[in-house]
C-alpha cells in the first residue's frame, strides 16, 4: 500500500494539470523573431523543430500571415533541407504543405523535394510526394507524373499508401492526369499491405464513380476475389450496398444481387468487417426477415462483448432496424435488458428505447420499473429520446396508457430543462388525444404539473389545451380550481390564457357559467391591460354586461370559441389591406387558401385608388400584387369587366401555368373558378421589338369538354413589344358540380411589322400561334384551406354524410409516391404534417382539409399501406357538408 499511494498522488496532480497547453500565451510576432533561428549557420534541431511546431499551432488556430510573412518564414524553412536531421526534416514537411506557397515559390523548393523523392530514405519519399502533390499545379505535375507512378507500385507500402492519398486529392483538382494511372491503382488493389489495398480501392472507385457499369464489374471481380485488408473489405461492403440500391432487384424470384456476399461477410475473421456487413444488410431497401436473420443474429452476439464499442454499434443499428423490423428484434430483448445498467449511458438509452419499440404488452409493466431507476442518470437529451419511445409504445399498446401516463407524470414533477419538460407534456397532449380513456388522467397530471410550472410556454399551451377539452369531460368543475390558480399566482402571459381559458368552460358549460362570471368579473381589476381587455371581451359574450343573450350574442359566441377556419396569416393581410370606410369589414372576404403573399409595406390612400391600383398591377403582369390574397385580387380585376359581375362569388384561382415553352410569344393562363363558370384569364406578352400583334384573340376548342358551354370572349386590341396584357374566355357550365375537361388553344391575330428608324407600322398579316392544351382537373374546385386540430374538424362535421370505401394503387416504390400521387390529384390541404412519410413506413395516415364550390367543408382520412411486392392499397373516408361531395371524393380517385 505505501507503494500505491506515491503514485495516486502523482495521478491526481497529472489530473490537475490536464488543461495546460504548452502553447498558451504565444504570439505570433515573437515566433516569427524566433523564426530567425532557420537562419543561423550552426542550426540546432532541436529548437527549430520547436519554432515550426509554434507556427503550425498559429496556423490551425486560424492566425493569419500576411504575404510578405509568408514568404519571408518559406524561405527561412527551405534552408533547413540542409540539415540531414529525420525528425526536424518531417517538420520541414509539414509547415511547407500547411504554408501552401504561391507558383512562384514553388519552384524554390521542388527541386530539394525531387530530390527527395528519389531519396534513399522512405520516410523523404513519402513525404516529399505527399508536399508535391499539395502545393504543385497542373503545368508542373506533369513533370513529376512518372515518380508518382512509381511510388504508386513501390514495394514500400508507406510510400505506396503515400502516392495513393496524394492520387485522392489531386482527383478534385486535376482529375485527367488521376484518370491516366488507373492500371498502376489496379494493380496496387492487388497489394498484400492493408493499407496499400485500402488506399487503392478508394481512389480506384473514386476515378470509376460516374461510370455504372465500370463500378458493378469493380465490385463483381472483387467480390469474386480475395481482399485481404479488413479496411478495403469495409470499403468494398459499402461500395456493394451502393451498387444493390442502383440495381433493381428480381421481382420474380426475389432474388439480391450480391446478397450472398454480404452474408458472406458475416463469418469474417475481423469484427470490424463482420459489423459492416450486418449494418449493410440492415440497411437495403425493402429487406424481408429471411435477409435479416443472418444479420440479426450476428449483431445479438456484440451485445454482449467485452468491448464498448462493439456494444454501442450494436444496439445502435438494432434501434434502427426496430423502427421498420421490430418483430425480427424481439428475439434480442434479453440480451438487451442486461444493457440497461450499462456503465455507457449512450448504450444504455439505445438499449432502452429499443426495448420499448420491440417489447410486447407483458413487459411493459417490468420495463417501466428499470427505466425508472434509470431516468435520473442521463441527460436531458438522452430522456427526450425515452419519452418519444413511450409515447410510441403507448400507441401501441392503448390498454397500458395508466402505467405509462403515471410514470409520465411522475418524471415531469422531476427536475429538468425547457426541452425535456416539453417533450413530455407534448406526448401527454397526443396520448389524450388518441387516447379517449386516457383523457381524465392525463388533464389531471397536466392541472398537477401548472401549479408548479416554471415555464410560461407550457402553462399557456396547457391552459389553452384545458380550455378545449376540459369543458367535454364528465365532471369540468374540477379543473376550474386549477385555471383560477393561474390569474392568481402566475405572470401576466399565464393570466391572460387562463382568463381565456375560464371562458370557455362559462360558454359550454351552463351550469358553471355563472360562476365563471363572477370569477371573470375579478379579473377586471388585474393590473395587466391584456387580461382586463380579454375579461371584459368575454364577459361581453358570455352576457355578463348584458341583460340577456339574444340571436347577436349567440353569433358572438360562436365567433369567439369556435375555431377559426382562417389562417391568421391571411387575416393579417386583408386587415392591413382594407380600409376604413362606410362599408364594414367582411370576414368572408378574406381568403382561405394557406400559401399568402408577403404583406404590402403601403396602402393606396383610399378605397377607389386602391381598387384602381390592384386593376393595374395584375393587368401589368398577370399575377396579385404582394399583400392581398390571389382570389381577392383577382377578384377586382374580374369585376372590372361588365360580362363577368354576373357570375356570383368567385370560388378560386390557380397559379399561372404557362402555355407556350420560350418562344417569341409568352403566354400563360389563370383558371377562375365560380359556382357555374370557369374563366381563363390568358396573360399575352409580345417579345418580338419589330413587331405588333392587333386582334388578338384565343381560339378555344372545347370539344374534349362536351359539358362545357363558351359564353364569352374578350381579346386584344393590341400588342406592343413587351407590354403584357390580357384576354378572357369564359364557359358555362351547370352549378355547384365539378367536371373535367381539355381545351385546345390557339392564338389568332394579326402581326405588323415595325421599322426601327421610323417606328412606322406596316400593313399587317393574319397569322396564327399553336398553344399548349389546357385541362380542367379535379383539383381546380377544391380550396386548400387548413384545419388546426382535425380530429375536432372530423367529429363536429358528424358523419350524415360519410362515405368509406377501399382501392387498390397498384405498384409504387415507396409509400410517400403514392400519398403525394393522391395529394395532387385532390387538390386538397394536408394537415399536421401527415403529408411526410417515414422511411421504410409500412403503413401511414395522412389527413386531408378544404372546401368545394359553393363554400362546403370536405375533410378526408387516407389510410395507406403496402405489401413486400410493393403493392399499394388505401382506405379513403370523407365527411362534408354535402352527400354529392363526399361521393364526388371517391368518384375522382376510382376515375385517376
């Protein structure tokens, strides 16, 4: 024992002394003076070595030479090539290729590093091609070309792996002079040093990656051979991945080009090799357990070896498989639980949230217990990661949602930062609302966790969430407490969202509303202006200030709570836009498209110029301008011509799609949709300067549209050179029904030629232009307009007019294909995100929202899912408004 302690002692000092840096305080004007000591006559390795190591120090910590310096510290360092010293000479190396020379001082030291280059001495060799290839341009690496072939073959493998690298390198810069030496990489690939065979089959495929064909016989022939470096053998795994995804697979026999040789792998000596082909394996797209298994199996075995490493990549790539696999890792779950008290917490959580995505419904009650004395071990970052897998299992697993809702609650009472709290109650607010039994459990840990909440964001976000679910519960006097609780003790931002939230439960629950007035009627007497103005808004609503509540409250009522099928966005942008005026602001106006514009920086100075304004902007170019929504806009345009008022509100307007390719005539049009009539709008701009077109006007054959019926057309007087301009055409068509149709279009007119001197006009000629065809979708009647919470969107529009059915989409590739196929054809919002498809997904859901001609509410389930031959099938449900449009939904996607 007297042994040990001395030498503790000594490791606790070195512990003390771990952040010193030799380093610290240098500058580098005084290494620069003591860069003079190159110069001096007797040189001393020792010190020279030294001042370099201070140079590159300077250099890597992004210290600037100036380009006098630069040069002055270069030729102080080629006169240490004298010095026969093998350390200082390594150095010498070293500080040229990090000081990059310009050309002209390359060819001071080229020829001490040629020189070099055919020292007897390796360690010169491999080094001084190395600098040559860093800092030698294209004129001069010709002269050196042959050398490196050489060293390419050398029998040293340093100054073989040496030319290799510099060959990688020089490939982005130079890459015809890297091509030439292919059959010395070749046979380099053929080296029996690991390194050497590393090196070569890295630049061999470097210089065949944009050839296919030269890389699948590169991997074929290698495949087929012996590789002998554990290194290339990884590299050539990876390179045989590559060329799996580039080959379609058999879809007859199912057979995988080159399976056999990954699996082939897994009985490799190195473990290193053995793990790459696993991953490899894991990792094709559209792997079936039969392929897994082998991989499976192997990864079981690194669970439990003695070295971290091998542990960790493990797990780690078992985590991965899980997401798509979890059946084909359930036979690893006992190997797996041993991990959880890994001294790696990284292994740890890895091992954890595995075991939560493959564990059935019998262990979730025993794991919950391990992960609870696990929890106060990690980090934030590494709790996040367990809460997103327990949310998931308790998807899964809908009737254990009391034992992961309390463990849930318990951790959220527990310390921890602004992230981790919000990762748990964001899957608290999911599992409530997929969860229907979950619901009075989860608001009650969620009434628990305010009343010693230290962050403002999610006291609002679960106040507002109390306030939409807590007036549906059986009893929602309980929760009245705990919102009062808020206005009491909380800050300003917390008060304001608590009055709101009390609201709601006076205005949809009325037994309480009397005492939630008197409760609001407190709150008047805040000392926050924001909280008096909202508690005097509801008590307003809420008949607190009024005798009685007739039809005009009730409209106030539902104006208030009831959600808001506008986005603010857009709201903004007309509130900024209108105008004061006799005329009062009209909510229905304002569109209810999700993509807006950016908000105009003025506003004309009256209602006329306004509307004046917008005439000319979109008839300067045939698109809004900035700040009004393109249906309003459009809007005033159309009212601007007499045969058009009589055709009601219009419903919708497409982006412009264009009808000619570049050409001396751009035209693009606009599809108006009304309840009875389509009009395009087609935008003409001439761009020929020697020429004017006159009467011009669209033909439009409608006879691929046999329900169409044209009723109106205006074309052109003129066409000046680049003066953009428009012509209508409108066609009638029975109301508040969808149909579909193609329209051929030409561009008839006559074309006068323009002297340049004189600007005189010419006599002119009937001429016309062949257009692209127009088409008339589905798509076009439908409105893009987002819900913010679509399951309440689903359950208020009832199911009167419901209808479900199934189809089949045939073979696609993957299933985020076939959910965009159906997004464009319906024209419809994706909402919450849905419209994103995880990788390898098997099954997905995505929601749909918009409205039909007419202003009807359509809301569409997609429930998509796809077999091993990539077969696609989907269940479609639809609610609206209108038995005709629900019907009109399926009609469209049996038709597609």
């Amino acid at each position: 024992m007297a042994l040990i302690q001395p030498a503790t002692k000594k490791d606790d000092d070195r512990d003390d002394e771990a952040e010193y840096s030799p380093f610290t305080g240098i500058e580098k004007g005084a290494v620069l003076q003591e860069a003079r000591v190159f110069n001096d006559p007797q040189l001393d390795p020792r010190r020279c070595a030294q001042v370099i190591t201070k140079l590159l120090y300077l250099l890597n910590q992004g210290e600037t030479f100036t380009k006098i310096e630069a040069t002055e510290v270069f030729f102080a360092v080629t006169k240490l090539f004298q010095s026969k010293d093998v350390s200082l000479r390594r150095m010498v190396y070293l500080i040229i290729k990090e000081l990059s020379p310009s050309s002209d001082e390359v060819i001071i030291v080229t020829s001490s590093l040629m020189k070099d280059m055919n020292s007897k001495t390796d360690l010169f060799r491999a080094n001084a091609i190395r600098v040559l290839c860093r800092i030698t341009e294209g004129a001069l690496l010709g002269q050196i070309e042959r050398y490196i072939k050489q060293a390419l073959v050398d029998k040293n493998p340093v100054v073989a792996s040496a030319a290799l690298v510099s060959g990688i390198h020089l490939l982005q810069t130079n890459p015809e002079i890297v091509k030439r030496w292919s059959n010395e990489v070749q046979d380099a690939v053929q080296s029996r040093a690991s390194l050497v065979q590393f090196h070569a089959l890295a630049l061999l495929h470097q210089i065949r990656q944009n050839d296919r064909l030269a890389v699948s016989k590169l991997v074929t022939s290698l495949t087929r051979g012996n590789v002998r470096s554990p290194l290339a053998q990884c590299l050539l795994i990876r390179y045989t991945s590559q060329v799996i995804k580039e080959t379609a697979s058999n879809t007859q026999t199912g057979d995988r080009p080159f399976y056999d040789f990954l699996e082939g792998c897994l009985r490799h000596k190195t473990e290193m090799v053995i793990f790459e082909a696993a991953r490899a394996i894991t990792e094709l797209s559209g792997v079936n357990s039969r392929e897994l298994t082998p991989a499976i199996t192997v990864l079981q075995l690194f669970l439990s070896s003695s070295k971290p490493v091998l542990r960790f990549a493990a797990v780690r790539t078992l985590n991965k498989v899980a997401m798509s696999h979890p059946l084909a890792v359930t036979n690893c779950n006992i190997d797996m639980e041993s991990l959880i008290s890994d001294q790696n917490r990284s292994i740890a959580t890895l091992a954890i949230t595995t075991l939560l995505k493959t564990g059935n419904e019998s262990s979730v009650d025993r794991l919950m217990k391990q992960i609870t004395n696990f929890m106060s071990d990690i980090a934030d970052e590494f709790k996040i990661v367990v809460v997103d897998a327990i949310r998931s299992l308790c998807l899964k697993f809908p009737q254990k949602y009391r034992t992961l809702m309390n463990f849930l609650s318990n951790i959220l009472r527990e310390e921890g930062g602004f992230e981790y709290k919000k990762a748990i109650v964001d899957s608290i607010l999911i599992l409530i609302k997929e969860i229907p039994d979950a619901k009075e459990s989860g608001l009650s840990h969620l009434c628990e966790f305010i009343e010693d909440c230290e962050f403002t964001y999610l006291s609002t976000q679960i106040l507002h969430f109390l306030g939409n679910e807590g007036p549906k519960t059986n009893d929602p006097s309980k929760y009245i407490r705990y919102i009062y609780n808020r206005v009491i003790l909380e800050n300003a931002t917390v008060r304001a969202s608590a009055v709101s939230a009390l609201s709601k439960f006076g205005a949809f629950v009325d037994t309480l509303k009397p005492r939630i007035l008197v409760l609001l009627r407190r709150c008047l007497y805040d000392s926050d202006d924001e909280v008096r103005d909202r508690a005097t808004l509801y008590l307003s609503v809420l008949g607190g200030n009024a005798v009685d509540s007739g039809e005009d409250n009730v409209e106030s009522k539902n104006f208030v709570f009831q959600t808001l099928d506008i986005p603010l966005a857009n709201l903004e942008a007309s509130l900024q836009a209108y105008e004061a005026s006799e005329i009062p602001f009209d909510l229905s106006s304002v569109p209810k498209d999700v993509r807006t514009q950016p908000l105009m920086e003025k506003k004309a100075s009256g209602a006329k110029k306004a509307g004046k304004d917008l005439v000319q902007a979109v008839t300067a170019n045939g698109a809004p301008p900035l700040g009004v929504g393109a249906v309003a806009s459009y809007e005033i345009l159309l009212s601007s011509i007499p045969e058009l008022t009589n055709f009601g509100k219009l419903f919708k307007s497409s982006s412009p799609l264009a009808l000619t390719e570049e050409t001396e005539y751009e035209v693009n049009v606009v599809k108006h949709i009304y309840s009875g009539h389509v009009v395009f709008q087609y935008n003409c701009t001439n761009t020929i300067p020697e020429q004017v077109l006159e009467n011009v006007y669209i033909v439009v054959d409608a006879s691929g549209a046999e329900d169409f019926r044209e009723v109106f057309s205006k074309p052109l007087q003129s066409m000046p050179y680049n003066s953009p301009a428009q012509a209508f055409v409108a066609f009638a068509k029975p109301e508040g029904v969808y149909l579909t149709g193609k329209f051929a279009n030409t561009l008839r007119f006559v074309v006068k030629e323009v002297d340049k001197d004189t600007g005189e006009v010419e006599e002119g000629v009937e001429d016309e232009y062949q257009l692209e065809d127009l088409e008339v979708t589905p798509a076009d009647y439908f409105l893009k307009t987002g819900v913010s919470n679509f399951r309440n969107a689903w359950e208020s529009l009832g199911a009167d007019f419901e209808r479900i059915d199934e189809y089949g989409l045939g073979l696609k590739e993957n299933l985020s294909d076939a959910v965009q196929a159906v997004i464009d054809i319906l024209g419809l919002q994706p909402c919450e995100g849905t419209e994103l498809v995880p990788s390898n997904s098997r099954s997905h859901t995505c929601l749909l929202a918009g409205r039909f001609i007419g202003n009807f509410q359509v809301l569409v389930r997609l429930s998509f899912g796809i077999d091993p031959q990539k077969q696609v099938a989907m269940k479609l449900a639809v609610r609206s408004e209108d038995q005709y449009i629900s019907d009109a939904i399926h009609e469209i996607i049996a038709n597609a």
